[in-house]
C-alpha cells in the first residue's frame, strides 16, 4: 500500500454498505445485547418491558423491530428521575462500570439538559479510527497541521475530536473557538496550518475579520482543508461556495455519526465510514416504525454503537431528519451517504407543513451577495405550530441599495413559497446587525419569551 491508497482501512471502507459487514454488524449486534441485558439494570429493564431476550434477536431487522428507541425526551425524563444527577444518569446507560471512564464530552443543551459523551480508553481508540478514516478521505496525511477551532469546552467536537485527530496522527492546534477570531487567524498564520476545523459559520465569520486581524485575506493562509460541522452550512451550495473560493480550499461536512462528505463537485451527502462499529437506521419520525434502508427514504436516523462501553448509544437518536442514498456515489468511493435536513427539535408546521431552519438558510442564502446570509426566525409562540405568516429578519448586503429592499423581499418569498412551500413576513436590517458566533448560529429569536 502506497500513501495514495483510497482508504485508511482498505479491508473495513471497501466491505462499506455490503452483505459481508452486515454479517459483522449482526455478530455484535447479538454481543452487545447479551451483555447489556446481563450487567446493565437499565437496559435490561428496557429490553423486558419490550418482551425481548438476548437470544430473540436472531436478525437485524428482529433488532430494528424489536428493541426500542431511546430519544432525547427519554433522556430528559431519565435525568429527572434521577434528580438532575448526571452521574447516575452515566451510570445507568453506560455498558461498563464508572471506574473504566477516561474522558467526557457532551452536546451543548440548548434543548434541554447536555447529552454526556462518556468513553472509555476502548472507545477513544475506535472513535480514533473512524476519525482517521474521514481524515484521510478528506487527504489529510499524519503530521498535517490542524487548527482545531470547535468549542474544547466540553463538546463532544472539542477536546474529544481533538484527541482522535492527533491520535490519527496529525499535528492539533487545539485554539478553540473560544479562542476568538483572531486568536484563531493569528495561530493559521503562524503556523502555517493546512487545515482547519470549524462549524461553517466560524469559517464565514473568519472570511470578514482576517482583513481586520491580519491585514490579509484567509486565502492567503496556508488552509487547503476545511473540515465544518455542528450545523448544516457545509451542505448548502452557495455557502459551499463562498467558503471555498475565500480560501482557495476545499470544505467537507460532517456530522450526524461517522459521516464525512466527499470530492465531487456537486454535494452528494455524507458517507457514512463506521459501518463495522455503527449500525446506522432510519425510522419514521412520528411513529418511530423502521423505515426501508433505500435510495432516497427519508427518516430519523436511529444509531448503535456496536463497539461502544462508555459511548453507547442503543438504537439511540438525537432527533435529526435525513435523506439516504444507497447509490453509488459519482466520486466512487464506498459507503451510503446520508443528508441532514433537519431536526425535530427544530421543526417548524406552518399550514401543516414541515419547515426545517436548515432549508430556509439554504433559500436565504442563495441571494448573497445581496443578502450577507444571516436571518432570525422570529416565534410568537412555542414551536412547531406556527400560525402565518413565519417572520423572518434577513440582512441585506453591503452593497444593497435601500429601494432594491422591496424586489428583493419579493424574489426571497416567491423563492420559498416554491421550494418550501410557505409565505413569509419579512423584515430587513442592515449588515452586521444580528450577533455572529464561532459556536453554532441560532436560526430562531424566541419572542414569546420576551
């Protein structure tokens, strides 16, 4: 094997998505629910209220259609069973005892209480691999400089995906986005980092400020690479394009499990790379009934972690909403490929339509230069109902004229009236005006609070 060799792991990406890893997949599918259902209370407790024993599961569809779905809300009444003591919360639904933890990560809560990421040295050294495999896709190489500027504090994209890159081997610079703007520049510049690792918005954001904070734009950087995840830019063409031609590079989304995006110039969704440690399903979003593993379903995705001790998710979802795709991809390498729509947290029913933040940016967003891309959603009351029209705030461009304000209004809601399917109220503000984040954007203004 040379350097140039398509996969890290040639022997696991080539058997992607075949017959033979989903022989793999059933083999500790049956291990793991042997061992949950014989160490862990919770679990056990779980699979006898469903009826189900380590020995019913026989194949993986008895496992799809047998054992059920653990969703956040779940989550949410668990901890409030426990009192808000998150670590009895780690305790019940881990598949190992405490003593054998070695790092913790969790989601940011802005729905709710954080979701923990406990995992042990074992799956550090999995989570590792599977982040090598999106790295080398993506070419990076061992020793390639990173700068790694997703929250360290706590997220799980933070300190833990900074211990799986370097555990690939390569060279982290562990700034932050905590870091600020021009921490981040300054430290690209100086050390001449070849890739950088960010949600899309930081990426944008740092497009403004690098004039500012060092008198150069980022495509004068040394980035080649930008690996974006944490939210859905990365996926949407125009955004896609803005980023890559500031900085002459090439960005890759990732996100929603094991899944990294690949070359083709056109986005083709994500390929999933972990198929021998991560079953992957898709289930119907309200009834939580399997859906068929086929080209173009739609669904929730629902995720094991078939290697997982302390990061053990157990037919477990985060409520996101994607589309698959089962068809080779034209870039030819392996692996379905899955793209994120949505989230049902996020989900908004406007006339009995389902209106996701994600496809609205991807509208909004199209219209740059004459729009600088950002918006709010402004709710008058609690989500998902939202009785019309939806308002939204957009700021216009720099280079926008005040009497082109109105056209413009009128092409955006002609624009999602066809694509999305719902008249909006749009109100305009001048560049700048709505607060940037290097964490995630929040899409919604929640005005029934206020």
């Amino acid at each position: 094997m040379t350097e140039e060799r398509p996969y890290l792991n040639m022997e696991a990406e080539l058997a992607l998505n075949t017959p033979r890893v989903r022989e793999v997949q059933l083999e500790k599918v049956k291990r793991l629910v042997e061992r949950l259902y014989q160490d862990k209370p919770f679990w056990r407790g779980r699979l006898d209220r469903a009826g189900v024993r380590p020995g019913d599961i026989r194949t993986l569809d008895d496992f799809s259609r047998r054992v059920p779905v653990f969703d956040k809300a779940q989550r949410r009444r668990l901890f409030e069973d426990c009192d808000g003591d998150m670590v009895e919360v780690v305790d019940r639904t881990i598949g190992v005892s405490m003593d054998q933890l070695r790092l913790m990560g969790a989601t940011s809560g802005t729905s709710g209480e954080p979701t923990p990421y406990p995992m042990t040295a074992n799956d550090i050294r999995w989570c590792s691999q599977n982040i090598g495999r999106m790295a080398w896709r993506i070419g990076l190489r061992p020793g390639d400089r990173m700068i790694h500027a997703f929250g360290l504090s706590m997220y799980l994209a933070g300190v833990p995906y900074a211990e799986f890159f370097q555990n690939s081997g390569h060279c982290v610079y562990p700034v932050g986005a905590e870091g600020g703007t021009e921490r981040i520049l300054k430290f690209a510049h100086m050390f001449k980092a070849r890739a950088l690792a960010c949600t899309p918005s930081l990426a944008e954001h740092l497009i403004d400020k690098s004039p500012e904070a060092l008198g150069l734009p980022v495509g004068d950087l040394s980035i080649r690479v930008l690996f974006c995840g944490g939210e859905p830019g990365a996926g949407i063409p125009e955004v896609r394009r803005r980023i890559e031609s500031a900085y002459g590079a090439r960005l890759y989304d990732s996100g929603a499990g094991f899944g990294i995006s690949c070359d083709h110039e056109q986005y083709q969704g994500m390929h999933h790379i972990a198929d021998d440690n991560m079953l992957f399903e898709v289930v119907d979003p309200d009834t939580y009934e399997p859906l068929p593993f086929e080209q173009g379903v739609r669904g929730m995705p629902v995720q094991t972690t078939l290697d997982g001790e302390g990061f053990l998710w157990f037919r477990e979802t985060i409520g996101d909403v994607c589309e698959i795709s089962t068809e080779p991809c034209p870039c030819g390498r392996t692996g379905f490929r899955y793209r994120v729509i949505g989230r049902t947290d996020d989900m908004l029913k406007i006339k009995g339509v389902m209106v996701y933040p994600a496809a609205i940016d991807g509208v909004i967003t199209g219209f740059a230069p004459r729009v600088t891309g950002e918006f709010r959603i402004v709710l008058d009351e609690p989500p998902p109902r939202v009785t019309p029209p939806l308002n939204l705030k957009i700021e216009y461009g720099e280079a926008t004229a005040l009497e082109e304000l109105p056209g413009l209004a009128e092409e955006i809601t002609q624009a999602l009236k066809a694509r999305l399917k719902f008249t909006p109220r749009i109100s305009w503000l001048p560049p700048q005006t709505l607060e940037r984040s290097t964490y995630k954007t929040r899409f919604i203004e929640k005005g029934y609070e206020k």
